[in-house]
C-alpha cells in the first residue's frame, strides 16, 4: 500500500510539473503571437518622414521614406539565405537633408563582387532598424577584405561616418541589381512554444501511464509469505 501512495505521488507531482511546464509554453506562445502581430503591423505601415532623432526604442520598425545620394563606398555583412547559401548584406551612407544615414540596400551572393553605384537623387522605402546582432563570440570585422560578421549600427555608422540609423530597404526608385532588398520580417524571430507545449504535454502523459503501469505491476506481483 505504501509503495503505490510512493508511485501515486512521484506520478502526480511529475505529471503537475510537466503539465506547469506545458501551458508555461502555451502563455509564451501566446504573448510571442502577440510581439509578431505588433512588429507586422508597425513595418508594414504606411511610410513617413525621416524623423529628425529617431529614437531606437520608440521608432523601431518605424517605415520611412527617404531621399537623397548613396554614397560609392558600401560595407559587407556576411549572412544567409535559404536555398541561395552565403552572402552579404549591402550597406551604404545616404546624404539625407544635409546629414548621413546608412542604408541597408539589401543581399547579393558571396561570389558577388561588382556592386552597382547610383549617381543623382534616389529614393527608398524601408524601416528603421537596430539590430541586436552582437555578443561576445561575434567576431571583429575585417576591415582588410570589408567583411562584417553582424550589423553593429554603432561601428557601421562610425566606419561610413554617419549618423547611428539604419534604414533597412523594401523598395527602390532606382534599379540596384544585383543587390536585391532583404525587408525587415519576422521569419527570423524564433517561435517554437507550440512544440514545446506539445513536447511537455506528451511527456506528462507518458509519466502518468509509467506511473499506472507501475502501480498495476506492484498489485499483481505475488505477497511475499513467511
């Protein structure tokens, strides 16, 4: 008798925590959905005036439109691309209203190495970003071969001499193949709560029949006799 409270109670209080652990996942899945649906809505809004301090907390995603003159010097940030592989990320200073930003105009392949200028006015659409792409593993850029390993907007602006914002492009007036925009989107935010969800249910579940099994298994094994 003992021996099944034992197993009754190991089963249900590992079942509890697993099933704690399972809607813990669902809330998380539920509050993740709703940060999506507000960086959606803020991106795909409809574009505005460069403000004259974007702040990084307030205006993040804001979409903007801007004209004036890319400059011919460009940085190259390593990423990659499904089903296309390695490449960089494009990014170039724009004389805007008498100051510079920096622009990122978007991907070409790694082999890719004639990188088109633009004489005269040009105007974009895309959105303020600064990106957390930094720890202390990433590696320092080489500035030799002009290849960054994140967009450190700080360190970009103070190579390109610009002001520290970053326009990240979704649209042109101007033909920039072979560059081609890489838009700001929430494919990259991780989102797995469901699984984990799932994963943490099932496990409960499977604790539960252990636990039965253990308990109709202790029942049927013969009383020992003196």
């Amino acid at each position: 008798m003992r021996r099944n409270l034992f197993l009754l109670v190991i089963g249900v209080g590992g079942a509890a925590i697993l099933l704690w652990l399972g809607f813990w996942q669902v809330q998380r899945l539920e509050w993740k959905q709703g940060v999506i649906a507000d960086i959606n809505a803020r991106a795909d809004a409809a574009p505005v005036a460069l403000p004259a301090n974007p702040d990084p907390t307030s205006d993040i995603y804001l979409p903007v439109s801007v004209t004036g003159t890319l400059g011919a010097q460009y940085l190259r940030v390593l990423v990659s691309q499904k089903e296309i592989g390695a490449g960089y990320r494009i990014i170039s200073a724009m004389e805007v209203g008498g100051r510079r930003i920096l622009v990122d105009r978007g991907f070409v392949p790694v082999a890719q190495t004639d990188i088109p200028t633009h004489d005269g006015q040009v105007s974009l659409q895309g959105n303020l970003q600064w990106p957390q792409e930094t720890d202390s593993f990433t590696p320092e850029a080489d500035l030799a071969k002009n290849i960054w390993f994140a967009r450190d907007v700080d360190a970009m602006a103070a190579a390109l001499q610009t002001d520290p914002i970053l326009v990240v492009a979704k649209q042109t007036s101007f033909n920039d193949s072979p560059v081609s925009p890489l838009p700001v989107d929430t494919t990259a935010i991780p989102n797995d709560h469901l699984e984990y969800a799932i994963t943490w249910f099932s496990l409960a579940a499977i604790w539960m029949a252990m636990t039965l099994a253990f308990i109709l298994r202790a029942r049927r094994a013969p009383k020992s006799t003196s």
